[in-house]
C-alpha cells in the first residue's frame, strides 16, 4: 500500500491537506473520509488499517488547522462546505468506484454527519450556479460512522438541561481554540500554575485569566456561550436515508447525544454503546473480555452498510460494564414498571417483566422509592445548603459522614441479594424546593462494591427557575446505563446544589451563571416521599455478540 500529502481543493479555492492511502489493488475501490481537527497524521495507522481490507482511506485537516491553510472557526458552515468538496472530489478520482464512508470520533464525527446530513446546504453556499442535485450525489457520503459525536457548539457547552459544562468547554478550547495546532495539556499546566482558575468570575471573562499560562490570547471564548439551539443534527437526522453506526460510551459525557442521533435517525441506523469514555477506552484494569476490536468492526459494518445488507430498522447493543455481556436494544416507548413502589426493586421478576414487556422491550424500569428500607434510605441531608463559595466536587467521590453541616442529600440502598443487570435510560424524579429563583438539582449515583470501593454508576443535572419557596416535581435524567452490579453492591445516591469544576457555579441570583459576578448560597429541601429513582433493569435478557448484531 502507498501513502502520499495531496491537496483537496474547496468551493473557495482552499487547498486541504489530505493524507491518501491506497492498497495495492488496480481495481476502483470505495473511500474512507475523515475530516479532524486533531492532526491527520494521528490517523495513519488507522488509515493502513482500512487499506489492509480493500478501502481508499483519507484523513483530512479541517480549515485552519495543522496542515490546512485558512481560518479555524469550530462548528461553522464551512466544515458542511468543505466535506461536501471533499467527497465531490474523491467521487471524482481514478481509483474511486463512487462509494464514500464518512468517519471520525468527536468533532470529527460532527464533520462527517454535516456533510451527510447538509450537502444541499453546502450547494447554496458554494453559489448560485451549483446544480444542486449533482451536487447532493457527489458531495454526500453514502454512509456515515459517528463515534462519540460532539454534535454542536451548545452540545458541548451545556447539559440538556441547561447547566454549563465548565471543566470541559476550558479544557477543548484551551488545547485547541483560536490555535493552528494543538496543546492537550494546556489547561492542566494552567491549573498547575494557577489552581483557583476556574473559580473566576464571570465565566465569560475567564479567558483573561487563562491568556498568561496559555502564552496566547482566546478571542473566542466570551462568545462561545451564546449559542443555545441544541438538537439540529439531530433533527436533520430524520430525514437522512443513509445508513448510520452510532458509537458512543456509558462513561462518555456526550453518551446521551450519540444515543439521540440514533434514536431519531431516519435511515438504518445501528448504536454500539459500550463500556468507555470519551476516548473510546476502558478502565485498563478492565478484563480482555471487555474488550472490541472497533476497527474490525467498523470494516465489517461499512462493507454491509455499502452493499445494502442491513435491515432497513434501529437497533444495537450495549455492553454490561466489563462484563463481556452486550444487551440488545431497539428503539421503544418508555417501558412499563416491573414493581410497584413499595416493592423491593432488586426482587423485581424477569418472568413479571417478560410478561409485561413486549418481544421488543426488554428492558423494564425499577423504582427505588426514597421513602422506603427496600429501597434508597436517606442517611442525612433532606435539608441542605447549596452554597457556591463551597461547591459539591466533580473531582471528589467522598462523601461527608457528619450531616450537621450537610451541603447534599445523601441516600444508601440494601446490599442487593443477586447480581442485577441495567440496560437502558435512568432517571431520578425528585420533590425538592430551594429559596432562590434558580437553582441547578446534581443527582450522582456511586456502586459501592463489598468492599465499600466506588466507582461512577450514573450523572444528571438540570436547571430549574421558579418562585423561591415553591415544591416541585423534577425530572433528572441520569443517561443511558449499561453494568452488571454483583451481588452484595451498594447503590449511593447524592442530590446537590452543585457539581464543580465539571459544571459552572449557579450564581442562585437569578443572572447568568456565564456573566453572573455575585454569588449567593441557597437552602435545599428534598422530600423523600414522593422522589425515587428509576432503573432499567434487564426484565429479558438478550444477550449477542456486537458484531453480527451490528452488522445484519
């Protein structure tokens, strides 16, 4: 196979560095476009991968970045535009048989869908003399692999709730924004120097403070916050015909967005959500039998995708944890309660839950009542203080002993008397007041092995405004969950004012956490009565293998 540097020319006559890699095989061949921020150089091996099984393979720096002339703006319409061109220009080459798969992780990933999903747009944009049919053929993949998708300028600056995303929107634009190349430990070697950093206020300045360790100034940044539409890949998504692989992980922040696009996905769409972060790895403690071969994967399925082979339906799989077990699921209707809330949700029936479930329901949900022995026993906090000068960490599992001064609400179930699998979306529905017109509810749910050990089992937070005083029934989405618990597990709930330096501070004033100056603390009450948490409980097990599943 033979790699070679070419330069892709755009509407506008910007020249992309591209890196080709083609096996040695004199018969036209389908392409593999992914289009990064992150250095195409970082591909190669990847790109060596894909020649090895028959695929043209090509890595592209976006504009503005590393290899590529012309100015880096993230998530503007020229990323649609270029990868449009990109794929019209592969369509056009010698060794090209005119099947295109659009791939990448991450930003990446968003690259690849707004070139599937907006290649009419890009006809308008590249000028009025564009035939806007041709174009559509040439310059739209034929399938698209989206692994770990940030989706969006609001997607990655805020929950859909409505909380901001502090520690990771600093961390991104720091080691890549208003940059030509990268620095992935920028705001580490910040935090180092300056440890209070992201305490500054406001948040739309914090930029000033960053410029020092940076070396360089952030222009951007106090602009980044303004966007709030969220949900417009997704939408455009329902009307795509091609088909999709949604990769995502069950530790990843952006879980929730890779499990949207697929579950609103127009054409055959396929979710592999396994054990893993952002980076698409596991806990390296974590057994072999954990474990995929993603690039064997992602042949496969590109193989089936361009050939028509898959079912024209939604449906994928999730992996239990570390495991080794993958649960099939399907898009369903919110699935009905297999106990009641009085029962004991450990104790909940796979043959109850089979029976109420239909063939394409596996999952059933299980209520922990607050209120209940059987199920999350308050230990202290019904009554707390959410103050801001002294916030609940992100960074920090351990949890006070002591209620006296309690600054959350803290719950402990039953060791469980047999393993228990979850598969599927949790929530915890809360009755709560707070004093202040606007208040943020942070819901972290920790297993504690035999041992007490934790380790993360789920997160949600939202965002409530209301009259001070007034009780409310809150609804907090907690993600997509995929563990098997052992017997003997405990599970440990905490409801918070706050969850930082992974999310902004909430002011309580009733300003912008982005422009807020003043900060205030704000008396929480929780009622146990009335709140649980809500559970998917694997009622049927349909345990696969991710592959064929994946791939029929």
């Amino acid at each position: 196979m033979s790699t070679r540097t070419v330069y892709v020319p755009t509407s506008d006559g910007t020249a992309l560095a591209t890196d080709v890699c083609l096996p040695d095989a004199p018969r036209p061949l389908p392409a593999v476009v992914i289009r990064t921020p992150y250095g195409r150089e970082a591909h190669r091996a990847e790109l060596r991968g894909w020649a090895a099984h028959g695929f043209a393979a090509l890595a592209q720096d976006v504009r503005g970045r590393h290899g590529s002339p012309g100015e880096w703006h993230p998530y503007r319409g020229h990323e649609r535009v270029d990868g449009a061109a990109t794929v019209a220009w592969v369509r056009a080459q010698a060794w090209s048989n005119g099947e295109v798969v659009a791939v990448g992780a991450s930003y990446a990933a968003y690259c690849a869908l707004v070139t599937a999903l907006a290649a009419p747009e890009a006809a308008c944009d590249a000028g009025p003399d564009a035939d806007l049919d041709d174009f559509h053929r040439d310059g739209a993949p034929d399938a698209v692999i989206a692994a770990v998708p940030a989706l969006g300028l609001t997607e990655t600056a805020r929950e859909p709730g409505g909380p901001e995303r502090l520690w990771a929107r600093a961390g991104w634009w720091a080691a890549h924004g208003d940059r030509h190349d990268s620095a992935p430990d920028a705001l580490a070697r910040a935090l180092a120097d300056d440890p209070r950093l992201l305490e500054h206020l406001p948040v739309a300045r914090l930029a000033e403070r960053l410029a020092p360790s940076l070396g360089r100034e952030l222009p951007s940044w106090s602009g980044l916050w303004a966007d709030r539409a969220r949900g417009r890949l997704v939408a455009l998504g329902s009307n795509a015909r091609l088909p999709l692989l949604a990769v995502g992980g069950t530790r990843d922040p952006f879980a929730e967005d890779t499990v949207a696009l697929w579950r609103g996905w127009g054409g055959p769409s396929r979710l592999l959500l396994g054990p893993w972060g952002h980076r698409l790895t596991a806990d390296p403690a974590a057994p072999a039998r954990a474990h995929v071969n993603l690039g064997a994967l992602y042949v496969r399925w590109a193989r089936a995708a361009l050939a028509g082979r898959l079912e024209p339906t939604r449906h994928g799989v999730i992996a239990l944890g570390d495991s080794g077990r993958w649960h099939s699921t399907r898009v369903r209707s919110t699935p009905r309660p297999v106990s009641t809330p009085d029962a004991s949700p450990q104790d909940a029936s796979p043959q109850d839950a089979t029976a109420r479930e239909g063939a394409d329901r596996p999952e059933a949900e299980s209520r922990w009542s607050f209120d209940s022995p059987t199920g999350l026993r308050l230990l202290h906090g019904a009554e707390f203080n959410a103050d801001p000068d002294r916030p609940v960490r992100s960074d920090d599992l351990a949890v006070p002993a002591d209620g006296e001064h309690a600054d959350r609400c803290l719950l402990l179930s039953p060791p469980l008397p047999r393993p228990l699998d979850l598969a599927g979306a949790a929530v915890a529905r809360i009755n709560v007041t707070a004093d202040t017109p606007c208040a943020d509810w942070a819901v972290r749910l920790t297993a504690l092995d035999p041992t007490g050990r934790a380790d993360p089992l789920a997160f949600g937070i939202v965002r409530r405004t209301g009259p001070p005083g007034e009780a409310a029934d809150i609804s907090v989405p907690l993600g997509t969950l995929g563990r098997r618990l052992p017997a003997g597990t405990r599970l440990r709930a905490e409801i918070a004012g706050h969850h930082f330096p992974a999310h902004a501070r909430n002011p309580h004033t009733g300003e912008d956490p982005v422009t807020a100056t003043r900060l205030a603390p704000s008396r929480r009450t929780v009622n146990p009565r009335g709140s649980a948490l809500h559970l998917p409980v694997v009622a049927r097990r349909r345990y696969v293998e991710p592959a064929p599943e994946i791939c029929r």
